[in-house]
C-alpha cells in the first residue's frame, strides 16, 4: 500500500554530513567522500515503486519515469520504489541503494586492512580500449565486492553506455568486469575477476537467486522477486516472476545490451507465457522517453530500446497470483507497478493471526492486499482507503476474487479520499478501529498539496492515532533507503506524542527474504515496517 494517488517512491533526501550517499564510509585520506551526480527522478523505493498523480498513484520500485521537481529528487527511496503522482503509483523498488550513509554500518577503521591501494600519483594513468583504470578509493571497496565505480573514481578509459569494460588498478591488476555508463555511475561491476558477462556466467547468477527463493517462498505464493538486482550479483538488473509472467526492471537503458541472454536464459529456465521490460531509472540520471522529432536534452539518454513485451504472448487482462493462497490481480504489462508490493509479504504474513473480529482502516491502500488479507483472516471491518479510484475499483476486484463481500458497508468499505482528510472526518464522526496501516510514498503531489515523508510522516502518524481505540495497532512502513530504522522511528515517536499516547513496539521489520541485503551493499535493507500498540 502505498500512497492514495499519490504515492511514488521518491529518494535522495537531505545529507546527514560528512558520510558518503551510497553507504560507504569517508575516504581514508581525509578529503570528504565523493557523492553520486545528482539528476532528475524521485524516490522509489528497490527493487521497488513509481509516483502518482492526482488520480492514481506510481508503481513502487520499485517504476520509471523520471522527478518532475527538486524536492521528489531529494526524496527517492531506495527500495526499488519510484516515486508516485496522483495518477500512477510508483513500484515499489526495493528501495534505491546508494544515497546516503545507514546508521551501524561499520566505520572506516572496521574495514579489512588490504596493502595500500595505489594512489597514481607517481604518474598519469593509463587505460586499453575496453577497460577503464580506477582510483585506490574505488580499489578498495571494489575488493569487499561493491558493484559500483562512480564517475570521478575513473582515472583513465573511455565510458561508452552499454559496453562491456574491465576494470584496472593503475598498476594494472584486475579488479573486475561491467557494463558502463554514463550517468551517476561510470560502471556496474557484475564480476569481480576478468570472466566473461555471457550466458553461462548470467545462468548461473539466476540459478543461484532461484535457489533461495525456492527454499524460502512457499508454494501458496506464485508471485515474488526472483533476482534482487545488486544484492543477487546483477546490478541494475530485477527480475520478478507472477505465475506465469515474468518483469525484468532495469535502472539504466545502458544496461539493455544485457536483454537477450537475459531473456534466453529466463525462458530456458522457467518457461514462461511471457516476458516483459521496463525502466527504472535513478533521481540522479537523466532520462527522457523518446519522441518523433524530439530534440534530446545535453546529456540525457534515451529509453531506448521502448519497454514492452520482449518474449511470448502478453496477457489479455489481470493475472491471477497467489499470496499464501490469496489471490490478487496484478498487470505484468504494467511493470514495475503491477499491483502488489511483493516486498511487505512479511508483515503481511506475520499479521495473519491478528486480524480475526477487528475494525481495520487500510490507508494509501493502492490495489489493498493488507485490506483482503484482513478481511480473509476474519477482520470484523475493513475501510479502504485511497485517492485513486482505479486502484480501489481494483482492490474491489481482489475482494472478488476471494469471495468477499463489497456491497456491505458494515463489513467492507471503498473510500476515495485524501488520507489526511479521510482521518480527521473519522476522528470527528468518532470512529475508533483496532488496526491503522499506513504506508505511503515517499512523494507524491494531490489536489490537497504536495506529500513528503521527509516532512509529513510525524503529522499522519498524529492524525491516524486519533481514530485509533486504546490497545489498537499502528502498522507504519518506510522504504526510504537512505534512512536508518533509528531515523524512522524518530517521526513515529513525534506523531504518538502529538496525538497525547503513548507506545510500545512489538514488531519490527525489513523486506521480505526473495529481497534479500547483501553484505557487500550497504544499503540492500531498504524497508522499514514497524507495528506499535498505541495506548
């Protein structure tokens, strides 16, 4: 559930000082971290969402089109999610890696001690075609196994978008192979020896991610992730498979060359109806949608090729996939905003015991997954809320395709609204409910005015406490990657003491496991999700 029409995952908020964006700790020299290039789009919140517009909110990731102002720049999640307008709800991504140093990761001084990396300043630095020469400072996290070289860490080669580069130190060793590019990062490393990036070496990077996924999704569940881009070794790269369709997102069109072993390899593997791209592309780049006669701005890149369907028959409407035996809708078509975000399948199912017999108000509800896995696990009321008539109609359809009612007041509820102004007429009618989810976007614009989290988030959790009964559950959800579970809590406390209550947390937790966090990739755990008894 993500914002009421609003809803995009935006990133790239406020720096918190001196630490580096993407996670690594300041340079060892002293001299402040280098930060990624800054460039257009809004949060999204990995692997996951896009932003909205008045009318339906953007696909989580999750998810790909670019910020229309400074501020959803400032705000893009990392999760994947992209961020959301009122229109198109942004996918859910997964939170994007790579903006701003987490709390608790390890200092400078915890990092292994490694013979000093070379400095080049004996003498200039030299590249071949086809490799590009890095300084000591990207030498020594591309050893821990980061995939990522940004532009001013390059110190010689030529950066063509697409093509494949082997990485060097200045003396000349291997540190790894990639593709280039050309944006806010110079070069996504996909090994890190001097191997080759074809089929087998993609083969056996999918095989390994469906290996996980195959001890960890239950057969009840037909919809998840099946490669998590940088944390599953393929950078950029996010595969999700419904039932019989399989999405592949990219963050960058460099990354397109990659699309046939990917597809032939997706399609020797699993069979599908289907395979379908999108883009999902980073605040920090700038992109554009290509046009008859569009004159291309300085810089930009093309989303070309144009995503679509890239293998097999695409379907003719919703596919119908399961969630631990609940069925829901999802439009593969519509990558990386299908209609579920796979992502918060944990809490979802962690809730499972805690609905029966409660009143619950299901906010930023987007297609309502958190609403029928309630009303299917015997909640006594459950209040849909979103701004978007298209995705409530489509929350409708999966009440539908449960057997659940939706023409009993009493017992479901479909309402469009702005959720700031759906919870104060609540609070005045005097409504009280046992469970509150919110989990809005990052960013998003409506008629009431611009959403932020950034600044926002304490004021929705004031107003969503008051229409909450004594003992009830605030279910709250961030997918911000650059924000520390620490910083999440922070406007979560503030809104509990406006409302005049106090809390206590029983539950706290990330994404779900088929988006796993690789220890090589600081900011891999995107999600925060926290469930507090208000009293």
């Amino acid at each position: 559930m993500r914002p009421q029409g609003k809803r995009p995952d935006t990133r790239n908020p406020k720096s918190g000082g001196p630490s580096k964006t993407d996670g690594r700790p300041p340079r060892s020299d002293g001299r402040p971290a280098r930060a990624p290039q800054e460039s257009g789009r809004p949060a999204r919140g990995s692997d996951g969402r896009p932003p909205r517009d008045a009318e339906a909110r953007s696909a989580r990731g999750h998810e790909a089109r670019p910020a229309r102002d400074a501020e959803a720049r400032a705000l893009r999640s990392h999760d994947g999610r992209p961020p959301r307008d009122a229109e198109a709800r942004p996918a859910r991504t997964e939170g994007r890696p790579g903006l701003r140093v987490q709390e608790g990761l390890a200092p400078k001084a915890a990092l292994p001690e490694r013979p000093k990396p070379t400095t080049g300043r004996e003498e200039p630095a030299r590249a071949r075609r086809g490799e590009v020469v890095v300084d000591g400072y990207s030498e020594r996290w591309l050893r821990r196994g980061f995939p990522w070289v940004y532009p001013k860490e390059v110190r010689a080669g030529q950066l063509d978008p697409g093509a494949e580069v082997v990485v060097r130190t200045a003396t000349g060793e291997t540190l790894g192979r990639g593709i280039a590019d050309r944006g806010w990062l110079a070069v996504r490393v996909f090994r890190h020896d001097a191997g080759p990036l074809d089929k087998a070496f993609f083969a056996d990077k999918i095989a390994q991610a469906q290996a996980l996924r195959d001890t960890l999704i239950d057969s009840g569940t037909t919809g998840y992730r099946v490669a998590h881009a940088e944390n599953d070794g393929l950078p950029g790269i996010r595969i999700d498979r419904w039932g019989a369709h399989l999405v592949i997102a990219l963050d960058t069109p460099a990354l397109a060359g990659l699309l046939p072993i990917l597809v032939e390899v997706l399609v020797a593997r699993f069979s599908p109806d289907s395979i379908h791209f999108c883009y999902r592309p980073d605040a920090r780049d700038t992109l554009r949608t290509t046009a008859e006669g569009e004159a291309p701005s300085p810089g930009a890149m093309a989303l070309e090729p144009a995503p679509g369907l890239c293998y097999g028959t695409a379907p003719s409407g919703a596919v119908t996939v399961t969630e631990r035996g609940i069925k829901l809708g999802v439009l593969p078509a519509d990558g990386p905003d299908v209609g579920v975000y796979a992502d918060m399948r944990m809490t979802r199912t962690w809730l499972e015991p805690h609905w029966r017999g409660t009143r619950v108000l299901n906010t930023f509800a987007y297609t309502g997954a958190f609403s029928v896995v309630a009303a299917v696990h015997g909640a006594a009321r459950v209040v849909t809320l979103d701004l978007s008539e298209k995705y409530l109609a489509r929350a409708r359809d999966n009440f539908v395709l449960n057997g659940l009612p939706i023409d009993a007041p009493d017992a479901a509820e479909f309402v469009a609204e702005d959720v700031f102004r759906g919870l104060d007429r609540m609070r005045r009618k005097g409504e009280l409910f046992d469970r509150v989810v919110l989990d809005p976007p990052s960013f998003s614009h409506s008629e009431e005015g611009m959403w932020s989290a950034d600044r926002d988030y304490a004021r929705l959790v004031s107003a969503a406490c008051r229409v909450l009964a004594p003992g009830g559950w605030l279910i709250a959800a961030s997918n911000l990657g650059e924000l520390s579970p620490h910083k999440f809590r922070e406007p979560i406390d503030e809104g509990i003491r406006k409302a005049e209550r106090q809390a206590q947390e029983i539950y706290f937790g990330s994404q779900s496991p088929d988006f796993p966090a690789a220890m090589w990739f600081p900011e891999g755990r995107y999600l925060k999700v926290g469930v507090w008894r208000i009293l």
